[in-house]
C-alpha cells in the first residue's frame, strides 16, 4: 500500500483585487488543480516545478498545516489536517526558507530538545546523533549558536532535526540550497544511505536538477497546480530530451557544416556543436559524416541537461 | 503519554526559554542597571505621598518601598513589557513548522515561559530585591508560610500574564500588525495590574473596576502575599482567584489558538 495517496485533490485561495479606488473583487485562485498521485514507501520522488506552481501548497496539504478544498489525502494512513499532531510524529519536514532549530541555542541544544519533544529514547537519540555528526561532519559547530552558523552548517544543522526522530516519511525544500559543491554531495549521499538503510520515504521539492538526477527514483513535475508529468528521469530525458550535441574540434576553422539529420547550433573557431536526435542518428554515423568533410581533431558528446528537458516541457505547456 | 515523559519534556523546554534568554548577559546587566534607576525615581515619588497621612490601605512608607522594589524585579519575571513571539512567528509563517511538531504550542510557550520566567528571577528580580533590602531596608515575607504563599501566586501570576499575552498575540491570526493590540494591552496590564501604583491608592471605583480584571493576579496579588496585607482567608480567595485566571486565559488562549490556526489551515498563511 502506497504511504502516500493523493485523490483528485485541489486547492482554492480566495485573493482580493482593488477594483476602482474602494471596491475590491474576490477571485478565486486554483493552486492546485485534480491532483493524483500515490508514493511507495522507501521511494525517493522528486517534485519539481517553477516557483508558484503549487509546490509547498501541495507539502502543506501532505503535512497537515493547510487543509484541501477538495478530495482525499492520505499520508501514513492518516488524513494529514484531520491527525496532524499524531502525523506529526511519523514524519520530519524542512522548509528551506525556515529556522527550525532554536536560534539562540547551540545546535546541540536544539537536537536534544527535539528528543524530548518526539519522545525519542535517550540511547536511540544518542546513536543517531553519533550517525548524524559523522554523516554531515556536525562535530565543528555542534556547540556553536544557530544565529552564527553560516548557511551550509544552518541546512546540516536543520536536516538532522527533520530526521532525528526516525521519520517514516521526510518532506524537503530545497535541501541543497545555497550549499557548495562538496556539501551538496554530503547531503546527497547522506539522504541515499537513510533511504537505503532506513527505508525512508522522502520527498523533495528542488530547484537543482543535480538532486533530481542524483537522488530520485522518479519526478513528478507540476505547472500551474497541475501535474503534466510523473515517472522516472530516463525516460523523462528521453520523452523530452532526445536531442543531444556532438562537440566537435576541426583542424581548421570551417564555416558550418552541412550534415543529414542535424544542424550546427553554435560555432567558436574550429569548435562546432551539432545537435542531433539521439533516435534516429547515433553519434558514430554523425562523427564519420562530420569526418568525411572535414579533418576532426577532438569530439564529445553532450547527454542533454535535465535542465533544458524541464525548460522544454514548461515551454510546451499551452497557456 | 506517561507522566514523567511528559515532565521532562516540559523541563526540556522550560531549560530552552531558560537558555534562550541566559544567551543575552549583556542585555541583562543593562536591564538591571535600568530597573534600579527606575526603582529609585518611582520610590522618591510614591514617597511624597506619605508627607501628609500614614498609610494607604495597607500601605505605609516602608510597606510602599518594599512594593516599589518588588516591582522593579518581578516586572520581568511576569514579562510586563511585553512578549511578541507568537505574533512574529504568526506573521512570519514560521508558525507553520510549530504546527508540525507532536506538541502543542500553548503548552511549548508555557513551559517555556517558565524558563524564561526562571531566568528573570534570578537574574533580573533578585538585584533589585536586594537593593530595597541592603539600601532602604525593606521588608521580606514575615513567615515561612508567607513564603510558599508566595511562591505559590508568583507561579499562579507567570501563567495568567502567559495567557494575557497568548491572547493578544494570536491577534496575530486575524490582523497583519498586532502591536497595535500589544500597546493598548501593555498600557492597561501595566495600570490595571497595580504596576504603575498599588490598587490600594486608587479611587474605589477605580479599585472595584481592576478586581474585576485578571491584571492584579499578575502583580499585585504576589505584592500583597508578600507583604502581608493578605492573609487567612483573603489570603485562599487570592490564591483561588489567581488559579481562576490562569484557567480562564489559558482556555481562552487555547480557544483563540484552534480559531487562528483554523483560518490559518482552510485560507493559507
């Protein structure tokens, strides 16, 4: 049985708009339209979507602290806004733009708050810790104040909270923002050891496409409260991104090739990218046609960003 | 939840208001040297008014001394200034990640009102205290039962002013700026609660309408039980009072609370 079901679920806002110096309209706004999804448990799902497109609107539902206008939910076989309290303890959330932790308080203070408050056994709380401190190398600022770390150490610092307590399921926004390469990889590999390891469920909203890549099972992707794709990342990348580049490097400076099935998109000296569907041509018979009418001195191929793929499908979306 | 798991959580967040405000040093020698300048100016002035007549009430000279001294340090213990947490966190939206915690938020700000309130004894009320002791020689409870009574309404007093100020914070839910409601609050919690003068020097009627608030439970009856101008029977009906209050606003808080977050959960933050 899926952990979390979604049934035909939307959400209506009522917005006031000045119409005329003193009369204002009421309109009602659709941040979520007939949404139908259910997540296995011990799977890693990517959410993802332009900013407004009903992401947290749709966290906040799953979570408890706002309630649909219409159809069911169901998260850990409990109706989230009717159990929050009681849901609350089976799952860990981290809004990216939130302080969590107590902001006066060293780090650890906080941690060993969060154990009394989710009833956490003090020999449990204690091994965690210690996996938490080792995984995402707390060790450095665990006794220093939340208000003085800097952002990197703050999400490290906020990730453990959310998973402290052994959540079923976990909730992330934008765990990665603001991080610099390495710890953005600590974290990736920090959420894939807890998902393998502890068989949790997570869900994360994301702007990096890297974390999509890195981490997720599958991705639902959502546009204007609406869900207009939902399944894995290869096959998202080969629904939208069949186009791939052929870099090539000439002996000389040549004005751009002519090639069969593809077309030159950029040139800089003797480099020239040739983009081509990776379907109907292969990258070898491209390469032999390319040599054929110029000496080639060096080639790469380019799989396509999941960038340009998700670019690519809000562009299609009609309006 | 079994009760010594629920206590200890309780102590853990009475141990974070604690820390939250022990993180502060600074602030806090700059509070005490403030309230010690306060106490001076306001003794010199309510001395004046025993130039013509011996008491008031139940207050003589010395009784008004140890009442302005008192004040000067519980004033923060009952956070007569003001507490606008809530409220910022309404704003904020950060009340949100509150609302995903398996722990109430009324009962996370009491117990950690406590903390706070245990701090501000310490460090903020026993200066103050001690200089009306050493310096004008004023009085402590007369009796070992004078002081547990008073232990026992300055615990009473820090949760009626916590569900006084709950309440004026979840305004919060409803208007975009709150310190509106905070002001008007302050103004009349700090005269009602016989802050500004002691109840006892006001007109009768004046007197008749401020016992009828919650606002002396917050101040004026610890005062009082100090003093000794309670006692006996007065001494139970005060107590009694102070309890009434503290369960009348921590419901009404409790109230208020569910409404906003109703808003708050069906309209979005």
């Amino acid at each position: 049985m899926p952990i979390i079901e979604v049934e035909h679920v939307e959400k209506e806002f009522t917005v006031r708009r000045p119409l005329g110096r003193l009369r204002r309209e009421r309109v009602r706004v659709r941040a979520v339209v007939d949404l139908t999804f259910a997540i296995e448990r011990a799977s890693i799902v990517g959410y993802i979507g332009p900013n407004g497109a009903g992401k947290s609107t749709t966290v906040k539902m799953l979570t408890g602290i706002l309630v649909p206008t219409r159809g069911r939910i169901s998260v850990a076989g409990l109706v989230p806004t009717r159990q929050r309290m009681r849901l609350a303890g089976k799952i860990g959330v981290m809004f990216g733009q939130r302080v969590q932790l107590w902001w006066d308080l060293p780090l650890v203070e906080s941690f060993d708050l969060l154990r009394h408050v989710y009833r956490v056994p003090a020999d449990r709380h204690r091994e965690n810790l210690l996996r938490f401190r080792d995984l995402l190398e707390l060790d450095p600022f665990l006794n220093t104040p939340v208000r003085q770390l800097s952002l990197g150490q703050r999400i490290r610092g906020e990730l453990t909270a959310a998973m402290l307590h052994d959540p079923e399921i976990v909730f992330l926004d934008e765990p990665t923002i603001g991080l610099d390469v390495i710890a953005k990889q600590r974290v990736r590999e920090f959420l894939l050891q807890a998902n393998r390891d502890r068989g949790v469920t997570v869900l994360l909203t994301t702007h990096d496409l890297a974390d999509i890549e890195r981490l997720c099972s599958r991705v639902l992707i959502l546009d204007r409260g609406r869900l207009i794709y939902d399944g894995d990342v290869p096959s998202l990348k080969s629904r939208f991104g069949k186009e791939r580049v052929l870099v090539v490097d000439l002996e000389e400076t040549a004005p751009p090739l002519r090639l069969a099935g593809a077309r030159v998109v950029r040139v800089e000296g003797p480099r020239q990218w040739i983009a081509f569907d990776g379907d109907r041509t292969s990258a070898a018979e491209l390469t032999g046609a390319v040599a054929a009418q110029a000496p080639l001195r060096d080639l790469t191929v380019e799989e396509p960003e999941i960038e340009d793929v998700v670019r690519r499908i809000y562009e299609e979306q009609p309006e | 939840m079994p009760l010594a798991e629920s206590l200890s959580l309780d102590l853990a967040m009475a141990r974070v208001g604690f820390g939250r405000y022990a993180a502060y040093p600074i602030a806090s020698a700059a509070g005490i040297f403030t309230n010690v300048v306060f106490g001076l100016m306001r003794g010199s002035i309510l001395l004046a008014l025993f130039a013509q007549r011996e008491r008031i009430g139940a207050y003589d000279a010395s009784a008004t001394l140890t009442y302005v001294w008192l004040t000067q340090g519980l004033l923060n213990v009952v956070a007569m200034w003001g507490w606008q947490d809530l409220a910022i966190r309404v704003r904020t939206g950060d009340i949100a990640t509150d609302l995903i915690r398996p722990i109430h938020p009324l009962r996370a700000a009491l117990a950690a009102d406590y903390g706070r309130a245990a701090y501000q004894l310490l460090v903020r009320a026993v200066p103050p205290i001690l200089v009306g002791i050493v310096i004008f020689r004023t009085s402590l409870p007369p009796s070992p039962v004078a002081w547990l009574a008073f232990a026992v309404s300055l615990t009473l007093a820090i949760a009626v002013s916590l569900g006084f100020r709950f309440v004026y914070n979840v305004a919060a839910f409803w208007t975009t700026d709150h310190r509106g409601a905070m002001i008007l609050a302050l103004v009349v919690m700090s005269v009602f609660s016989g802050f500004t003068i002691p109840i006892q020097f006001f007109p009768p009627w004046l007197a008749a309408i401020a016992s009828a608030t919650p606002f002396p439970s917050m101040i004026q009856t610890p005062v009082d039980v100090w003093i000794g101008a309670l006692s006996g029977s007065s001494l139970v009906g005060a107590l009694v009072a102070q309890l009434a209050w503290a369960a009348a606003l921590l419901g009404l808080s409790y109230g208020l609370f569910a409404r906003g977050t109703r808003r708050l959960v069906i309209q979005g933050g």
